[in-house]
C-alpha cells in the first residue's frame, strides 16, 4: 500500500514538472513572437521615434564613423528609438555604407529612413 502511494505521487510529480516546463517554454515562446513582432513592426513601416516632437539637435558625424557608431550616437541624443532599429534600417535601405562626414541637425520627428538619406546626403523621393 504504501509502495502504490509513493508511485503514485512520484507519477504526478512528474506529471506536474513536465506541464510547468511545457507552460514556462509556451511563455518563452510567446514572448519571443511578440518581441519580434513589435521589432519587424518598427522596422518596416518605418515611424519616427517621437513624432510629435518639435527639438532637433546638431549631430556631427566623424569621417570614417560607421553605422553601428552613428547609430550608437542617435540613440545617446534620444533621436532613435534603438540603435539596432536603426542599424536595420540603416542594412535595408543600403545606407550602411554611404555615412558622409558632417553636422546635420537631426531630431526624434524624423522617420529612420529621412535620417539615414540626410546623412549620406541622398535626396528625399519627394524632390524628384
């Protein structure tokens, strides 16, 4: 009898670990779709961080500063919402690599990708 009790509560002991890990992974997994989500969210439609904001500070980018210093640099003045937000962007657009050295006053109104044409000094869509 007292062998059959034991068994028993080792049997729904198991039972109950396996459905606690089974529930944390479901969370874990969850989390992790709605985190991506809200980045893939961000990244492409491509919203500026505080678009009601009227401040714009004067950012000078050093001659052979890369994206991830820039991007760093935006983040620190508060004009992105993420460095690799922008980052991303900065890779999707094919912006990385055409960074021009300068001051330019930039500010969180601006979308990423009006940041990104202002600094490697491409003209908006709309001027065409």
């Amino acid at each position: 009898m007292v062998g059959e009790k034991e068994k028993m509560s080792n049997i729904i002991l198991g039972i109950s670990v396996r459905v606690f890990v089974n529930l944390m992974l479901i969370l874990v997994l969850v989390q992790g779709f709605v985190s991506a989500y809200h980045f893939s969210y961000k990244l492409f439609t491509d919203i500026p961080y505080q678009p009601i904001s009227t401040q714009e500070w004067s950012v000078t980018i050093e001659e052979g500063s890369d994206v991830f210093s820039v991007a760093s640099m935006l983040e620190d003045y508060g004009i992105v919402d993420g460095k690799y937000l922008f980052v991303a962007r900065a890779y999707l657009g094919q912006y990385n690599n055409r960074i021009l050295a300068g001051t330019y006053s930039l500010g969180p109104a601006m979308s990423p990708d009006t940041i990104c044409r202002k600094i490697c000094g491409v003209q908006s869509e709309e001027a065409s």
